[in-house]
C-alpha cells in the first residue's frame, strides 16, 4: 500500500488490523474503531508523502461539500474497508466522523507546522476522466455487485455500485477511482487482464502508479 493516498490509504490500514502500530491498537481494544482511526489519520502526516497526506485533508472536504447522502458516504468507506469499521456502529455519522478525522489531520499537520491552512479543495473536473472512472465502474459492477450484495456476513452493500459512481460524479472523480480500487482489493475480487489495463491507463491519467493499481489487487490472468 505503499503508493496509496488520502482516504483510500486510511480505508488500507484496515486490510489487516493487527499491522496497526501498537498506540492504534491499544486505543482500538480501549475506545473502539472511531477513536482509534482517529489516530490513523493524524499518522497519515508523517506515514505518507506530503502531498499523500494533504490528499486526505482534501479527500475528507471533497466529501463533506459534497451533496452525497450520509448513508451514500458510509456505503463506499463500508465496501472500502470489507465493513472493518462502521462509524455508524461507533455511534458517530458518516460526516460528523469526517469532520473528526479532518480536525484530528489538522491538529497533527499544526504540530508540525503551527498556523498551517490547508488548500482549498481541488476537485477533478475533467470530464473525460469522470467518464472513464464511471466506464471503468461499469467494467467490474457486475461482479461486485454479487459479491457484496448476496453474502451473509459482512452484511450485503447492495447499492456499493451506485454509491461508487454518485462519489465520481458528486464528490471527485480521483477520489472514486481510488474508493474503486479499494473496494475491489478489500472484496477480494477477480480482476482480468482487460480490466487491469483500463485500471492502469486510468490511474497514468490521473498521475497515480502502476504499482496503485496492482499491488493486493487479486488479478487473475
């Protein structure tokens, strides 16, 4: 995961929770799931590249101005993360759970650098990329949905599709990329050779590496 950013890296610190550092995972056992990404994101200021770290301060506002639904924005972290974490089971909101990270991401970028404001949001416009984010949606929508929609436990996501594609359109287009990528890694999915393609021209168009698309992806030649 050492190419991920902004959100999408938090959503991979919960791929395997017993990689956390031993203060994440105490905090964890002690005060639950909210508390402890919390501390993720203040870790993301010095466990990333700065502008990785900056990505989640944007990520986070991305989908706070955004006019997503609450529920619409639980969906996509929930398939990001194989339902790991809920913040609605922590007893907090979607947004009001971003607005913690974000103030946790501000106070530990302040630490570091005192008065510091962040950028203002940035969101991927070109429409041409959306358009290639939503076809390559449509690409793997078949199978993720059955793959989260008709299972047991975790719950079923079956409106994660959906949900994927009103991020791209509503929220940023990057940020739906990476929250795709995430899901497919997270679920486990079969990727083909086709897709991996489209997933990596995708990714070179947005500036990303190759290594974003395929390292933990379960590609099946």
């Amino acid at each position: 995961m050492k190419d991920e950013t902004g959100l999408s890296w938090v959503a991979a610190q919960c791929d395997d929770l017993e990689d956390l550092p031993v203060e994440e995972l105490d905090c964890l056992a002690e005060h639950g799931p909210v508390a402890a990404m919390l501390l993720v994101a203040e870790r993301s200021v010095t466990a990333l590249s700065r502008p990785a770290a900056l990505r989640l301060g944007q990520d986070v506002r991305l989908l706070l101005e955004s006019s997503l639904s609450d529920a619409t924005i639980r969906t996509v972290w929930l398939g990001a993360t194989d339902q790991v974490f809920d913040p609605v089971k922590g007893g907090s909101t979607a947004r009001a759970w971003l607005r913690q990270m974000e103030q946790a991401w501000l106070e530990a970028e302040r630490r570091d650098i005192p008065g510091f404001v962040p950028d203002p949001v940035a969101q991927e416009t070109d429409k041409e990329v959306q358009q290639g984010v939503l076809r390559a949606i449509g690409r793997v929508s078949g199978d993720l949905t059955t793959t989260v929609g008709n299972r047991v436990y975790p719950l079923p996501l079956p409106n994660l599709v959906p949900a994927l594609e009103q991020v791209t359109v509503h929220a940023d287009a990057d940020l739906g990329y990476r929250m795709v990528l995430r899901a497919l890694k997270a679920n486990q999915l079969p990727v083909d050779d086709r897709t991996v393609d489209v997933l990596v021209t995708l990714g070179n168009r947005l500036g990303h590496a190759r290594s974003l698309v395929t390292e933990d992806l379960n590609h099946q030649p």
